[in-house]
C-alpha cells in the first residue's frame, strides 16, 4: 500500500475495517482458477487480493489498480509456490533389432 496516494489509503484501510467487522455492503468476490482460494475486494479502481488464514485472520496480499493487480499478483503467486513436481515420463523400451541375412552377389 506504500504506493497508494493518501486518500486511496484511506478508502482502502476503510473497506478492510469494513471486511474485518463483517460489513454486508462490500463488494468481494471468491477468486478462481490458478488463484483459487484467494478473494477480492473492489474499492473504486482499486483491487485488493487477499486470503484467510484463519476465521479471524485475514492476509492481504496486494493492492494495486484493477488493470494491474491480477498479472502482478500471478506473478508474486508463481514465485511463492514452490514448482510442481515433474512427472516421471517413461521411458521407451529398448527393441532388440532383428538380425538380417547377407545378400548374395549376384
């Protein structure tokens, strides 16, 4: 939030009291896809991504104008989680090769 100017701050800490108390009148919506389990609040044009931890607590994750924070928060999401796993690929089986007879000079 360091890059907000004062009166985003403002609106922005607002709706996450807002969010901390429960408020109804807020506009937040469950994320999907690869930022499944993450939720956004709408404040103006700005978006802020958070999660919960817990009941009681809640994480923000970033804040930053709707053009901007889904690509920056995939971003910051890729480089958090570690990398998944590459599955074993199998490997061909070794075919003996047939033997062919010489070829008589003719």
């Amino acid at each position: 939030m360091a890059g907000l100017p004062p009166e985003n701050k403002r609106r922005v800490r607002a709706a996450l009291k807002g969010l901390a108390a429960s408020a109804q009148d807020l506009d937040v919506k469950v994320l999907r896809r690869e930022l499944e389990g993450v939720y956004r609040m709408r404040v103006g044009d700005h978006r802020i991504v958070y999660h919960l931890e817990s009941r009681q607590t809640i994480c923000l994750d970033y804040v930053d104008l709707r053009e901007e924070v889904y690509v920056a928060f995939r971003r910051l999401r890729a480089l958090r989680e570690p990398p998944e796993p590459l599955e074993p690929q199998p490997s061909e089986p070794i075919r003996p090769t047939k033997r062919r007879k010489p070829r008589k000079p003719s």
